[in-house]
C-alpha cells in the first residue's frame, strides 16, 4: 500500500474495501475527523487484500466507532 499519504486521504485499498463493504463506508463516514485518521492510520500499514477486507468488515461489525 502507498505510504506516502497525508492523513486526510483514503489510501487506495481502503476506498476500494469500503465500496465493497458499505457498511463499513456509513460507519466511516460518521466517524470525528481523528478517528478517520486512525484507522486510515492503521490502513496504511495493511498490505494485503484479504487483510483489508478483514479490517473493514471488522470496522462494520463494531458497535463503536472507536475501532
């Protein structure tokens, strides 16, 4: 994955893991600003598709959004 974002953008993987998983995207998207950031934080240390896959539908399945 691309390591040379700024902490605003979505990296590539991760947006394409959202559009399959919409779930994921909607718990995203109601996320504040700093914990958007940590988990694109997170997403850019995952170097795998299935990992990525895991990690968002992960993220659709907390009842939180702090993961």
């Amino acid at each position: 994955m691309d390591k040379n974002l700024t902490n605003s953008e979505i990296p590539l993987g991760l947006g394409m893991a959202f559009a399959q998983n919409i779930a994921a995207m909607e718990k995203f998207s109601t996320m504040s600003k700093i914990q958007q950031e940590e988990v694109i934080r997170r997403a850019q240390n995952i170097d795998s598709k299935a990992e990525m896959a895991d990690f968002v539908q992960k993220l659709a399945d907390s009842k939180s959004a702090d993961r």
